[in-house]
C-alpha cells in the first residue's frame, strides 16, 4: 500500500473539486486531489458556464485565458410554446464582467482549470484513483483510502473535502443524511448536427405534451428531452421512427439531423435527482458540490453551484488553513454560507418540475403562452429577473482569499 500525507484532501476532480483544490493551492496549502476517470472526458455532463463562474475566473486572473478556448454565448433565454416565442431571461441586465452563458465543453474547462492548478507546487491530482473509504480515529475523519492504477493508497490528511458527485462514496462512508426533494423527471440526451443556416441560439421548445431543449454547441446541438420519470422503455418500446417525429416536430429547424438518431445507444438517460445534505460535516470532512445537493438539470445550474460552493469553502479554508487545522466550527460555517442559496434554487427547481413541466408533459394539444409568462414579453426588464437567479444564483460568491 503506498502511504502519503497532504493537509487537505479532495476525493472527486469535478468542477467543485478542482476549483477548490486550485485556490488551496494558489494560497500555499499542499492539497492532493482524486479523480476515479482516466480523463475528464464525459459526454452529456453540463456544458453550461455561469457569468457568476465567469467573475470568479475573472478574479482569479485567468478569464482571458479561458475565453480562448472555443466556446458559444448565450446572452438571452427564448422558447417556444406553441407557435410563439417567449424570452424570460436576458442577461445583458446583468452588471457582471460577462453578461452570458459560455457553452463549453466540461472535459475543457475542467483540463483549463487542472492544468493552471498544476502550475502551483503544492497541487497534486491523482487519476484513476478513487477514494473507496474514510479513515477514521477517535471519531475524526483523518484520511481516505483509495483505489489507483498501482493499488492501494492510505492517503493521511487534516481534512477531507467530498466532491465526488451525486452518487458519492465519501457522503456513503460518511453516514450523512440525505434529504430527497423529488423528481418526476428524466431527461433524454443526444445530439444532432448543426446547418448554416440554423439559428444562433439556444431554446427550449414546448408543445403538445413533449418539452426540447437545444443547445448551441457550434457544428451540433445538443438536445435535453425531458419525459416523465421512468418512461424511457415506453418509448423505446413505441420505437425510433416515432422518437424522431417527435423531435422533428418540436423543433422543424433540426429535422433534417434526425435520421442521424439511428441506435438508441445514440441516446443517453439522465436519471434526475434532487437531493441535499442535513449536515454536511462532521469532524475532519466537510461535503461539497453535487455531494452535498444534487440539483435538477432546469436552468443548468448545477456547475455554478458546484464552483459557488468552492469559492466559499477556499474563502473559509485559507485562512484557518493558514491559522493550523480547520476545525469542525470552520467546516460548519461552509455549509452556512452555501445552505440558503442551494434551498432556494432547489426550490425553485421543484416548483417549477411540478408546477410548470409536469403539467406541459400532461397536456396534449397545441399550447398557450400562460399570462406569467407574457409579462416578459409585455415588460422586457423583468426578464432581469430570472438572468440573475440563472446566471448569478441566490448568493454569488467572490474570491476574496489573498494570494
């Protein structure tokens, strides 16, 4: 078994993971960060990059760099219900450095962000390792052991940071507390080739009972069909031809790319969880991003909240990292600072699955524009509204560790 020793361990490379890992590192904590994949190459993980995830990486001295990288803007959010097209966000109200959605690639932002981490000498990431358990003495987590492409790891730490996802091990070991909200959705991924003469713009489109969503990604759209909970073998059982109608329907402009949807491998179920922790400590861990809360996919806003948690959790850390050992009073104040921003979008994500989607997806015939949302259409500045919580969230978080 190989041995080794860190202040801070993080198990789970993902955006929460490797934004913390590289703030601790920025401030001189040694930190050593796992992550189970080979790469960080995943197809239909969110691609969506927030104008509050955007300061951040504005502060940080490092947005220039990452604009470089191919990318869409998104700078309003339009769909279509029915026959009419309705407008509810535009972030160009937003007083931010970059009033939009970047689309991007996660594999690359996640590569951006390692490889400026892996400047700083006291950044290690580990891949093809996962954390398999927690080492615990005297009722502290002290550790984690792990799994690595040469065996076993017993990896010594003075505190442990959980952001290994959704379904994360450490939260399992840990014995913390879920709280399921609820979700009476899956979602269907898959992508299409894009034309010239496509618009440039993202939409989401509803109409009859079925609810698309297109996402610009340059040469292909990437497209979330969102169904009823456990209604994919349905479908599947109706079979593909009767798929891509529906697809072609919703969304005439994609049409002539349907045919490219020919094995329903070509199709990926995104199985929806929304969930948090009751407590996300206990002495020696501390439980960010996706690991603590896993949110809904509406409005994409699962990256922002994953890296929001990060820079309040290097916010809090640095110092008391600087001071000795974090305690468990500094790990609580974490989950302080980020509980209320995670409940109320959670909220919001739960409102508007059952009171919004649910109701589309059990309504067939042509559709109406409800009155709410034509007030965005009558009153364009209240489409400030919905670009804030979308693209800022409830509490945004600012770098304000001194480097």
């Amino acid at each position: 078994m190989t041995k080794l020793s860190t202040r801070c361990c993080i198990a789970g490379g993902g955006p929460a993971g490797i934004m913390l890992g590289y703030l601790l590192a920025r401030a001189g904590i040694e930190v050593i960060v796992l992550e189970k994949w080979p790469d960080f190459f995943r197809d239909f993980r969110g691609d969506t990059i927030h104008p509050s995830t955007l300061q951040n990486l504005h502060e940080l001295g490092i947005l220039d760099t990452f604009l470089q990288l191919p990318h869409q803007k998104t700078r309003k959010m339009t769909g279509h219900i029915g026959d009419e097209e309705i407008t509810v966000a535009d972030f160009s109200w937003l007083s931010t450095r970059c009033p939009y959605i970047a689309f991007i690639p996660q594999w690359d932002f996640l590569n951006f962000l390692a490889a400026e981490a892996k400047k700083l000498e006291t950044f290690t990431l580990l891949m093809q390792t996962e954390a398999t358990d927690l080492i615990a003495e005297e009722g502290k987590v002290v550790g984690v052991k792990a799994k690595g492409p040469e065996g076993d790891i017993e990896i010594r730490a003075q505190l442990v940071v959980g952001a290994d996802g959704r379904h994360s091990t450490v939260r399992e070991k840990a014995g913390l507390k879920v709280k399921e909200l609820g979700a009476p959705i899956d979602v269907l991924w898959f992508r299409l080739s894009s034309r010239a003469t496509d618009p440039e713009q993202s939409f989401g489109f509803i109409d009859d009972g079925k609810v698309l969503v297109t996402l610009d990604r340059g040469d292909y759209w990437q497209c979330a069909f969102i169904i009823n909970k456990g209604d994919f073998e349905h479908i599947k059982d109706d079979g593909l031809e009767k798929f891509r109608f529906m697809i072609a329907r919703l969304a005439p402009f994609i049409s002539p790319s349907v045919v490219e949807l020919d094995d329903w491998d070509k199709v990926k179920l995104l199985s929806v969880t929304v969930d948090r922790l009751e407590e996300w400590q206990k002495p020696g861990l501390v439980m960010i991003g996706d690991a603590a809360h896993a949110m809904s996919p509406l409005g994409g806003v699962g990256i922002n909240l994953a890296i929001q948690d990060a820079v309040a959790a290097g916010n809090i850390l640095v110092p008391a990292f600087r001071k000795g050992i974090p305690d468990e009073h500094t790990t609580k104040k974490i989950q302080e600072r980020r509980e209320f921003p995670t409940k109320m979008m959670q909220r919001l994500q739960v409102f508007l699955q059952n009171r919004v989607l649910i109701p589309y997806l059990h309504t067939h015939g042509h559709l109406k524009v409800p009155w709410f949302l034509r007030m965005f259409q009558k009153f364009p500045p209240l489409r400030a509204i919905p670009a804030r919580i979308v693209g800022l969230g409830f509490r945004p978080e600012h770098v304000k560790i001194d480097f």
